[in-house]
C-alpha cells in the first residue's frame, strides 16, 4: 500500500469514528469532506478493512442510496443490518429506510 493511501485510510477511520450512534453516512460523503469528492470508492476501499477495527463503526457507512454494499466484509450474514436494526435504524432489502432522518453529513457537522 502507498503511503499517501494509508494517510487516506486513517483519514477515512477519524471520520467514520465520529458517526454518532443511530446515524450512517456515505462512502461519498466521507470522501467530500476530506476534500476527494471523487474518491467514494477508495472511502469503500478503507472501510472494507474497517470491520474488525473496534473504534470504527463501519456498519454506519453505506452508499448514496443507504444500500448496505460492504455487509460482506462483516462475519456473519446479516451482521451490518443487525447492528443497524440495534441503534434504532431500520433495514429493508438491504436498505436503509428514511435514509434523510438517519444521514449524517460530515462536511455539515464537522465543518
């Protein structure tokens, strides 16, 4: 791994360490805030390792759509939407509903 990528991968952790509970983001929004609006997919690249790291709550990053694409990297089925069902978020089809109620914007909250 390039170092510049790992300096993004621990940006990307900082962030997603601060998704209060009962909130999710994007891999998009977490890659505007940090000033690489284009770079949604490397945020999905960081998270896929982001699972097993205990001060990463990697179940609160989803797509744009609130679409859970990373819950394979979670051991388990289900896993992802089972943490997300516990903080109150509901899952259906792998999507989160009312997505806007439970969306947090980094580049809003953290300035």
């Amino acid at each position: 791994m390039k170092p510049e990528n790992k300096n993004f991968f621990q940006k990307v952790y900082e962030v997603a360490e601060k998704i209060p509970y009962g909130r999710v983001t994007s891999y998009g929004a977490i890659a505007k805030y940090l000033g690489a609006a284009r770079s949604a997919r490397m945020v999905g690249w960081a998270m896929n390792g982001a699972g097993s790291m205990e001060n990463v709550p990697a179940h609160r990053v989803v797509n744009k759509a609130g679409l859970l694409t990373g819950k394979h990297h979670f051991e388990g089925t289900n896993l992802m939407q089972q943490l997300l069902e516990s903080e109150g978020i509901v899952v259906v089809e792998n999507q989160i509903q009312n997505l806007d109620q439970h969306f947090w914007d980094p580049y809003k909250e953290l300035g």
